[in-house]
C-alpha cells in the first residue's frame, strides 16, 4: 500500500500519493527537435518540475487535456536534482475529483495567500488615508479605499514575479505605505528649508493608491491571476489613473494642483518607461514613492526566490525576474 504524504514534505527517494496544482505547462523542443512538455507541480509550499518526453505515455493527455490551474492526484517518486531542483518521477497521474476529498484533498489549500490578516491591513490603509491633512485629498483616497473594500482584501500584486498571491497588493500597499512615511519624515527633517516643503500628504495618498489599477489590470479566482483585456490595453498605471480621475471628479474642492501631482505620482511609479511608467519621477514626493515600491517589490522577489531554491548550489539559477543569481550559501 503506498503512503499518502504532502509533497512538501517528502524526502528525497520516498514514494506517495498526494495533490497538486499544475501551474505551468509549456511546450518546448530538445536539442534534436522532439517536443516535450515541461511542468511545475506545487502544493502550499513545495513546487516540482516535471518534464514529459515525447515517447511518455503521459505525453497525449498532457498535450490534450491537462491544463495548468487543474488540480492532480500523484502517485510517484521525489527527488532533488543538482541541477533540476525538486522534481517527481510520476508512476500514476489524474486530474483530481471532489471525491478525492475523503483522502485529503482540500482545493482551497493550493491558493497562495499573503501570511498576514487581510481585515488587519485594510483597517491599516483607512488608518493611513485618515493620516493624511488636506480634507478633499483625505476623501479622495478613503472613498476609493472603502468603494473597492472587497477586492482589495483578494486581489494579488501580480500574476507573477512580486506578491504573487492572493492579499498580495494590500500586503504590499501596506508596507510601501509604511517605507513612505518614513522617507517622508526623514527627508522633512534632512531638509527643513526645501520650498515648498516635502509634502508628506502626497506622499502617504500616492502609496496608498500607486497600484489601485490592478484591481482592474488583473483577474483573480482560486487560481494563479491573469491580465484582463483591460490589463493587456491600458496597464494599471493608466487605469489607476482614471480611477484617481474619476473618484475626483466627485470632490469639486480638491485643488486641481494637487490632484495633478498625485497623478503624475502614479504615472511615474515604476520610474523609467522600460518599467511600464510613461514619465520618470520629476518631484520629490514622486522619487520617494518609486524607491518606496521599489525596494517593497525587489525585496519580495529576492526572499521568494531565496525561498524556493534548494541547497544544492552556491547560487540560484538567475532565470528570474531580475535575470540575477543570489547566493544561497550562506554561512551568516
Ligand atoms: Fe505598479
Ligand atoms: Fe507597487
């Protein structure tokens, strides 16, 4: 009888029969031209790669039916691979079915989501909107908070790359709120003589709102998220945009000034076009944000690839987002 375990769990050479999500399915050629399909399989905390050669008998249905969001039920064999990482040898394969229930299988266990306490981090952001001096600046940013409520508790940051779970675009609001604030004191304090002084009110409403497009850049279900049509077209820094518009056109006391540069905040959050921003940052208040994203976003892609890598080499592998190895063998 074999054992039914959590993949994550599994030690090099043991045998099982667990559930997975297939999350990537792509086509590929080996070097003399025979196509083969290589997949990553993950649970809460493992992922796999499996690659499928043309000769498999798992070559058809993968080809054919097996689509990545689509749960399975595997029985194989774990390894860790020098060079390959973690990977199954597959004996037995189907896609997963609600009776499966009765052995453990729990869809809900494969949805990624962000370790902290969405209701917690929402009464954060009211708490930072309501931080903010200017009254129609204040009413702008919470009327937009409390209107989108709902989605921003789920939504991810993204469908790949930074926060790429679900809660991952408040998770990450959060915390780029909270780098601003600081910049914004520190740099008040470092120059006290700026005209006009720094001004921390666009600061904190630029932070809380430089990704609100994404509520409409992405869909999100159970699954991995996807760009909308929407998404594909316009971008979350045009959308945010027109968001930001259009809940201001509702405040005729907003001083148009103001909302001009919060606009400007949020076209130029990524800071250079070659990351998606149509203007580069051309005011303080606007620099400090891009770093405050910035630095949010890079240090979670560096813990997530520090995160997924296995101890069998000095340095990951470098196909990331960055295009960078990190060093993995470390001593302190
Ligand atoms: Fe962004
Ligand atoms: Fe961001």
């Amino acid at each position: 009888m074999v054992e039914k375990v959590i993949l994550g769990e599994m030690r090099p050479g043991q045998q099982g029969d667990f559930f997975v999500l297939l999350v990537e399915k792509t086509r590929r050629t080996t070097r003399d031209g025979k196509p083969f399909y290589s997949l990553r399989f993950r649970d809460q905390t493992r992922s796999v790669s499996v690659p499928v050669w043309e000769n498999s008998p798992l070559f058809e249905p993968c080809e054919g039916e097996w689509e990545s969001g689509q749960h399975f039920k595997i029985r194989g064999v774990y390894s860790e691979h020098e060079r390959y990482g973690s990977q199954i040898d597959i004996q037995n394969i189907r896609p997963a079915v609600p009776e499966d229930a009765a052995d453990g299988y729990d869809p809900d266990a494969f949805v990624h989501s962000t370790r902290f306490n969405v209701d917690e981090l929402f009464d954060q952001m009211i708490a930072d909107a309501e931080s903010i001096g200017d009254e129609p600046l204040r009413q702008l940013v919470l009327g937009l908070l409390k209107r989108h409520e709902e989605e921003l508790k789920s939504c991810p940051a993204a469908s790949r790359n930074h926060h790429a779970y679900r809660g991952g675009l408040i998770e990450h609001t959060v915390s780029v709120v909270a780098t601003g604030r600081y910049l914004a004191e520190k740099y008040q304090a470092y120059y006290p003589d700026l005209e006009p002084p720094l001004n921390a009110d666009l600061i904190i409403a630029g932070c809380l709102l430089h990704d609100i497009g994404k509520l409409r850049e992405l869909s999100w279900g159970t699954e991995t998220a996807a760009y909308t049509i929407e998404g594909n077209l316009i971008g979350h820094i045009l959308i945010g945009r027109d968001m930001i518009r259009e809940a201001a056109a509702e405040i005729p006391e907003l001083n148009p000034e103001l909302l001009q540069y919060l606009e400007h905040i949020i076209l130029s959050h990524q800071g250079t076009p070659e990351w998606g921003s149509p203007r580069e940052p051309m005011m303080p208040e606007a620099l400090l944000v891009h770093f405050a994203d910035d630095v949010d976003a890079k240090m979670n892609i560096f813990v997530g690839i520090l995160d997924a890598a296995d101890g069998s080499t000095e340095f990951t592998d470098g196909s990331n987002v960055l295009r960078r190895k990190l060093i993995k063998a470390r001593k302190v």
